[in-house]
C-alpha cells in the first residue's frame, strides 16, 4: 500500500450513511476502488474523495476521521 491514509469499509459506511452492504455492492461492481488486506477491505482516501467528487457528493474534509 502506498504511504497514504485508508478507511476501512465500517469507516466508510459511516461516513456516507449507508449500509457495508452498499459500500461492497459499489466496489464489486467497480465504482470504488478498494484493496482487500485479509478479510477486510481498505479505502484510500483520495479514493474515497474522487468517488464522492464524481457522484456530485462533497468530500469529507481532510481531518474529519469517520
């Protein structure tokens, strides 16, 4: 992994206000960009941000931790 932050899909989830469900439909299908690391998925934040910038939605501020 890069020298950069990553959420983990609870983080995410929380942070968007949906289920994890909805945050694995969005990376098995390819919207979000994710790593498996074991049995959990990692988000990197510029990820996360891109994501939110191209579905319209504001991106969390650079500090907010979920």
């Amino acid at each position: 992994m890069k020298d950069e932050q990553y959420y983990t899909l609870e983080q995410v989830a929380k942070l968007l206000q949906v289920s994890q469900r909805t945050i694995i439909r969005l990376i098995k299908t390819g919207r979000l960009p994710a790593v498996r690391v074991g049995k959990q998925w990692r988000i990197a934040r510029s990820d996360l941000q891109e994501y939110l910038r191209s579905s319209g939605q504001q991106p969390p501020p650079p500090d907010e931790q979920p």
